[in-house]
C-alpha cells in the first residue's frame, strides 16, 4: 500500500469494510476485505434484495449500515436516496427540482456522495453542494456554486466526487479545482472560471506538500491543497473535453493518465512544472473506468462505450498490454483479497485471481440486466450493484 495515501485517506478508512466514499476506503478501488467468497453452491450469489433508485449513472457509498446513492425521476425531480443496507428498505428521501440532462445520453445523476462519521456531502450536477445529516436528511449548510460563486458548468455537469482532505472538502469545480470547509462550506480558494473535467480529485504527497490533481477540458493540473496554488500542469485533449477517469498515481511520482474517443493513456513523471511523458499508448483508453493498480499492473477497461470495450491488464512502467478480455463493455473493476472483482457493461459478474499472465474467472454469473456502467462496491461481504435505470441489488458474498 503507497506511503503517500495511508497519509493522505486515513481519516476516512476508519471502517476498513465500509465504502465510503468513491472508489473505496483508500481511494484506488481496492478493499482489504477477506471474509468474502467467490464459492456459489447455485453457480451465482445470493440476491439480499433489490430495490428501485431510479435513473442514474453515479456509483454507491455504504457507511454506519446505510447506503446512499443518486436517482432521477426521467421528468424533473432528482432523489437522494437512504437505504438500509441489511434490508433494502428506504430510511428517507431527499428529493429537489433538476433537470434530467439527457444530452447525448439518458441523463440523470453522475455525481456520487461521500460520508465521514455523521455526515453526508453531495455535488450535485448542476452545482449545488450540499452537506446533510446521514441520519434524516437534514441540512447543515448547502451552497450554489453557479450561482453564488460564478463557477461554469461543464457541458455535461459537474461529475467529480467530492473529496475530504482534513477540514477542506476538494472539489474539481473551475479549471483547477475548489476547495470549501467542510464545517461551513465556506470558499477556500477557488480556480479560474472555465471548465472543469469529469474526474474526481486525487489526493497524493510530494516531499512535505500534500497536492491534488484535478481535471479540467484540456488539461491534468496538480495544486497545493493548502493554497490552491499549481505545481503543474499536462496538456490532455480528449474529444468533446471528457476527461472523466482519475489519474492513477504511484508512490515514485508517476501518474497514469487515460481517456477515451480513441486517445490513450501517458505515462508521466511529476518532478517539475512541466512533467517528463515517459510512455503514450492508444492500447489503453480508459474512458469512465479508473483503473486499479497492483503490483506494478494495470488492471481495466480499454474502449468507449460505442465500441464493444475489452477488460486490459497493462505493465505500467512500460505500457505494454498483457492480455485481453473481449466484450466486457464499460464496465468496472474493483479488487480483493487477491482477486479482481468485475462487473461487466452488461451486468454480468466475474471474479479471477489478480494476475499479468492471465485472466482466468474462478466464478462468473449474470446478475443484473440493462446498462451496468455504474461502479459497484464491496461493503461488510456484501457486493452492491446497480444499473441506470435503477435497478439496486444486494448479493451475499460472505463465507
């Protein structure tokens, strides 16, 4: 586990089996969890329950026996649902007036929320930021960041998860991101007025200063979160500005960098202003899915979600692809244990031993229908799936 983000995430991976926030308690998709199975006497996991959560391409958190997540009514109305998550059964509702944005896509929420302790915070995609009580619902301070600080939406809305760094909640809103105090909401320090990108803020620590790297429409910039201040920035041009997957960032000051519509991945090395490209790739296009680092590897999906996307693994000090799993559409992988954890594009499940030589599913079963682009998480043994048109199930992995 990299130095830099035990030293950075640890106040918000208290609860090792919980999935607080996006992409999991340290923030790379990867679960410490080992009392799980991928042993199914009938040939796929037992559905818990199911439940309706609407339209929506967000992912799920999962904290203190509740779950969270983002749907659309496909009118007017978006809902923050509150789930119990040994049951399924809602706790409350948090509903508000939205527009569906269904501009070259369904629409709905893409936004997923984050819990620490008793707290909930949420960017929601037309830029309100609002703090609430995880127990009810109830307001602790909400912000409108188009209206009160003039920032511009992107042209598919704000998509970032926020993150929590100590008293300051990082927020890729503006070109190089915002930051507000969690207690209050109040401004930090904010960027200049153009457009944000889709990736959530990665937190990581050169020397004694601790950055975050934030998306914009052309670029990857990493800031003091102190001041807000850029250390560097790499030019990134992707089509229609869709830098959505978060850099991918090691603990000898590389990152990965990826997006879709054809333009690849780079390697680079973040050692001065204008960071060294050590390799560029269009063998690795990650898209909406960040991929999961271990050991040296990239494990992810490679492919748009027009294309019949395929499940890669990488080397990724060379770049180089080291095998290949065809038609897994835009879906997403998380690990455990020892094992990848993946949920196809179209809903089915697979789980296989985390191996460069390889990919050799020990189990694999269909378990959702529709368009499973939402991420899934693993929560206290039990593996949380949802689809966009809302379909939420609960599957029993536990030994």
């Amino acid at each position: 586990m990299k130095k830099h983000v035990l030293l950075t995430l640890l106040p918000c991976a208290l609860i090792a089996a919980d999935w607080q926030q996006w992409r999991g308690p340290n923030r790379n998709n990867i679960s410490s969890e080992t009392d799980w199975t991928d042993q199914w006497p009938s040939g796929k996991p037992k559905e818990l329950w199911r439940t309706d959560v609407q339209l929506g391409f967000g992912s799920i958190v999962v904290g203190d026996g509740r779950l969270f997540t983002l749907g659309h009514d496909g009118d007017s109305t978006a809902t923050l649902f509150c789930i119990d998550a040994d049951s399924g059964k809602s706790l409350w509702k948090k509903t508000w007036k939205s527009d569906l944005g269904d501009k070259y896509f369904e629409g709905g929420p893409v936004s997923t929320p984050i819990i620490e302790e008793n707290r909930l915070y949420l960017l929601t995609r037309w830029g309100k930021m609002q703090c609430l009580e995880t127990a009810n619902g109830k307001p602790i301070w909400q912000r409108d960041l188009v209206g009160e600080e003039d920032a511009r939406l992107p042209t598919w809305g704000f998509s970032g998860a926020p993150v929590i760094h100590g008293e300051r909640l990082l927020l890729n809103v503006g070109e190089t991101g915002m930051a507000l105090s969690k207690s209050t909401g109040k401004t930090i320090w904010k960027s200049a007025r153009r457009n944000a990108g889709y990736s959530t803020p990665v937190v990581f620590k050169s020397g004694k200063t601790e950055y975050a790297i934030f998306s914009s429409d052309k670029q990857y910039t990493a800031v003091e979160i102190k001041t807000g201040k850029p250390w560097w920035s790499y030019r990134w041009l992707t089509r229609y500005g869709v830098n959505a997957t978060d850099p991918v960032v090691t603990d000898d000051g590389h990152a990965l960098i990826s997006s879709g519509y054809g333009k690849g991945s780079a390697f680079i090395k973040m050692y001065k202003e204008d960071p060294e490209t050590v390799w560029k790739s269009r063998d690795f296009k990650n898209q909406m899915c960040t991929s999961v680092l271990i050991d040296g590897y990239l494990y992810g999906v490679d492919g748009d979600t027009t294309q019949k996307a395929s499940l890669k693994c990488i080397e990724l000090k060379t770049g180089e692809v080291q095998w290949t799993h065809a038609d897994f559409g835009s879906g997403n992988v998380i690990a455990a244990n020892g094992k990848l954890i993946c949920l196809s594009g179209k809903g089915e499940l697979l789980v296989a031993p985390v191996s460069p030589k390889s990919f050799k599913p020990s189990a694999r079963a269909q378990v959702l229908g529709g368009k499973c682009w939402n991420p899934h998480v693993l929560a206290n043994g039990r593996l949380f799936c949802r689809n966009a048109e809302g379909d939420l199930i609960c599957l029993d992995l536990r030994k």
